[in-house]
C-alpha cells in the first residue's frame, strides 16, 4: 500500500549534516520509506496524501538510556549525588516492582508518554524482576515502541533490589525464555560494576556470547564510582576493563555517560564498536560532570544521547537534545573543546539512535519510518518570516506533546 506525507520534510541524515524540503513529498511502500520528492512524480498521482499542511516532518527521537521503574520518581532527589541518589530513592523506588499491578500502570503510562513525545526507540532498564520486564516489554511493543530492553542484573551494593547471584542468573534466564516480542528484544544489562560480583558478570558475559545478545550498562559517569571501581577490580588499571575481562565489552555495548573517559578508554571504545551514550541532564542534575562529546566522537566513538530518567528530569528527547546543547557549552568555556551545534545535537538524539538499530539517520529509502509531525503555528509569532532551519531550530527548543500532531513508527501512526 503507497501512503505519502506531504509537508515540509526536515532530516539530519549524517552528523552535522541538515537538509530541509519546503513542502516535499515523503513516500511510502508499505510503512518503507520509498523516497522523498520536492515534486511529486506523475506515478503517484492517484494515491492518498496526507497534507500536513505547513507542519514539520522529522525523524522521531531515540532514548538509548532510561531507567523503566525509576518514572515514578521524576524529578526527585536532584540535591543528591550519584552513589547517594541511589541509596536514598533508586533502589526504594525499584523494589517496588515486584507488585506486578504497579508494575502495568506505570509501564504503561510510560509507554504513552514516549510515543507522545515523539520518541520511538529506546534502549531501557528495567528493575530486577523478570515478571515486571516482560510487562515493560508487551507495553512498548502495545504502544509502538521499538528497541531493547533489560533485566536488570545486580548482587550486590543494591539495597533493597538486591538479589542473590543465583536469582540474577536464573530470572534473567526466565526473562530470556519468555521474550517472544516483535518490536522489544531483549539485551542483557549489569546496572553497573560495583552491583556485579565476579560471579555474575562472568555468567552473563557467557550468555551475550552463547546467545549474541547486546549489552548496556554504565561508565566513568562520577569520580567516586571510578574509585570504587578500582578498589574492586584492583588488576583493572581503567574502568572499562572491568567488562571487557567478562566478554561484555563488544561492538555494539551500550555504556552510559562516558563523563571521564580518558583518551585511553576512549581509544578501547573506538577500537571495539562501543558506544557511548551521552545524558547531559543527568551528568548535571547528579553533579557528575560534562562529558567530551566531541572529544569522543573525533577519536571515532559512536554517540547517541539517553534521557536517563531519572537522574534525568524529563522524558523528552528534545530536552535532552537542547541540554546535550548546553552542556557543550559549558564544556567549551571550561575546556575550549567547540560546542554542539543544533543539527550535530539533533542527530545524536534522533539518527545516531536509528542507525544503531539498523535504519537510517534521516529518511533513508529502504528503511520504515520513524518520524513526528510539528506544528510549530502555536509558537511565539516571529518579527519576519522565518527559515525552514529557523522553524526547525525553535521546534527542538520549543516543542510539548501539544504541538507533536503525529508520531509514526515502524511505518505506522501511533499518534
């Protein structure tokens, strides 16, 4: 079936890279981006338009790290640093979830609220609880949500949602069995290095090898963490280390933050297709730091940005595009190292987290759509006619759920 887009088509195919159509045309073959068209061919003259008028067509946003159970407590414990943070709401919070009815209402509000605000993709943790996961699983695939998402596996130091090892491997285990989703699959996920005994990363470096499962988990994202690692893993000379030694530092591994990562740990990210995923809020609302964005994409890390809720203070993908913005900012007065520009940031937030699921950073024939529908008509009224650059500059500054109209996914309408 050939449905077709009509409206001004904006995309960032590549870092860096903005290309905006007035008014184009966005094709479709069965939800298959077919092409894009500043006119359309006679061969589609007969097919259904949807005329979006003079609304912006974008690719949707990718969040490639967010905490699943930690939505309840949005907004709390911003006065706290990471280690205590954790103590004091996280592990709480997250215990929680063994209540399976709790577990429904809340993943499914949150499911809502992403496809809302115009994110599609996410990488995601759950808690520790393999019943509640796979809930978290059946709600984003209900909703339109694509992507991954993981058990959450911890041993030790983890308070209240402590479990012992030999839970940690046999849930995951039963996670594992029952993940039979279209659009969800599953990826394995240590919350962190100094919540995994020896025991536990050794098991689950194992099963991303006998069943090549992709990995995430968190890196050098606060100094006391970075420490305690080291007093932990004391034959690690860096942090990093301490995955790879379990086979968990691989192409395609997830790390979270990446705040000081030296040119070393950088270097052994680039060198094994690690990505690192940037979470600007976070890193502030936590006092961990600003992380070398550009740093490390110019030694050849892959980046993509993460709203990590909820260190992060907000779902949306825009926000943490526009705080990766001004993070960058103050990194350059700090450090001189050149800020993000708001198509380079827009790109992190959206195609970087497409390509890493295999589509494309803009609308890349071949590939189903993944896009939101603007309407930035509610927006300050300007002094002069503005750009479709300028229009699309203040709608990643500016847009709310009321001005996202349309959010398709996979190539169908989940808005």
């Amino acid at each position: 079936m050939t449905d077709i887009l009509h409206g001004n088509l904006i995309q960032a195919p590549s870092f860096g890279v903005l290309e905006t159509i007035p008014r184009g045309y966005l094709v479709l073959e069965d939800g298959v981006i077919e092409d894009v068209y500043r006119r359309l061919p006679e061969r589609y003259a007969a097919c259904p338009v949807t005329d979006w008028g003079q609304g912006l067509i974008m690719p949707s946003f990718a969040d490639l790290h967010l905490h699943a159970p930690q939505y309840p407590m949005l907004g709390m414990g911003m006065d706290l640093p990471l280690l205590e943070w954790l103590d004091t709401y996280t592990f709480r919070t997250e215990a929680r979830f063994e209540d399976l009815s709790y577990a429904r209402r809340v993943y499914r509000q949150l499911a809502r609220d992403l496809i809302a605000s115009g994110t599609t993709r996410v990488a995601m943790f759950s808690s520790r609880h393999a019943a509640a996961t796979l809930i978290l699983m059946e709600e984003l695939e209900r909703a339109g949500v694509t992507g991954l998402v993981g058990k959450v596996n911890m041993d030790r130091n983890a308070g209240l949602s402590q479990e012992t090892t030999e839970e940690s491997v046999s849930e995951t285990l039963r996670w594992l069995e029952n993940c039979r989703f279209r659009l969800v699959k599953p990826i394995l996920t240590p919350r962190f290095t100094p919540a995994c005994s020896d025991s536990l990363m050794e098991a689950l470096g194992k099963l991303a090898a006998e069943r090549g499962l992709p990995v995430q988990s968190h890196l050098s994202e606060n100094r006391g963490e970075i420490d305690w690692v080291g007093q932990l893993h004391p034959d690690c000379a860096q942090y990093w280390e301490s995955y790879r030694k379990y086979g968990l530092w691989k192409k395609g591994t997830l790390m979270a933050h990446c705040v000081h990562s030296d040119p070393r740990e950088q270097e052994a990210m680039a060198r094994e297709g690690v990505w690192a995923v940037h979470c600007a809020a976070s890193n502030v609302n936590l006092c961990s730091g600003t992380a070398p964005v550009r740093e490390l994409l110019n030694r050849g890390v892959p980046v993509a940005l993460g709203s990590d809720i909820a260190g992060g203070d907000s779902l949306a993908m825009n926000q943490a595009v526009v705080m990766a913005i001004r993070a960058s900012k103050l990194r350059q007065m700090e450090t001189g190292e050149p800020f993000l520009t708001v198509p380079e940031a827009y790109y992190l937030g959206s195609g970087a987290g497409h390509r890493y699921f295999g589509g494309g950073g803009g609308f890349q024939p071949g590939t189903k759509l993944h896009a939101i529908v603007v309407d930035d008509s509610g927006f300050p009224e300007p002094a002069r006619e503005l750009t479709l650059s300028e229009r699309f500059e203040r709608a990643v500054y500016l847009m709310d759920r009321r001005s996202i109209k349309a959010v398709y996914s996979e190539g169908v309408s989940r808005l």
